[in-house]
C-alpha cells in the first residue's frame, strides 16, 4: 500500500472504513482493481521552446 492510500484508509471513520472493508471484501475477484478517476496536469517552462 503506498502512503498516500494508506493514510487515505486510516483518516476514514470508523463506520466508512468498515464499510470500505466491506466492499471490497464483497467484490468479485476480476474486480480487486480498484479504479479512481485521476486527471492530469500539463505543463510548460515558459521560455522554454521559444525560438
């Protein structure tokens, strides 16, 4: 688990982290994957590539 999930599961409530258990223990086994919507960010140096 890295520090980011693992501080993201301790810094639940207690309800929601059992709850969290919960489902992911209910999940089928071709689902264990969990999936999150992340975006990402672009950007430039500015100046950079200027001619």
């Amino acid at each position: 688990m890295t520090h980011g999930y693992r501080a993201f599961i301790e810094d639940l409530p207690a309800d929601r982290r059992a709850e969290f258990h919960d489902r992911v223990l209910a999940l089928r086994a071709k689902d264990l994957v969990l999936r999150r919507v992340t975006g990402v960010w672009s950007g430039r140096k500015p100046g950079f590539g200027a001619a």
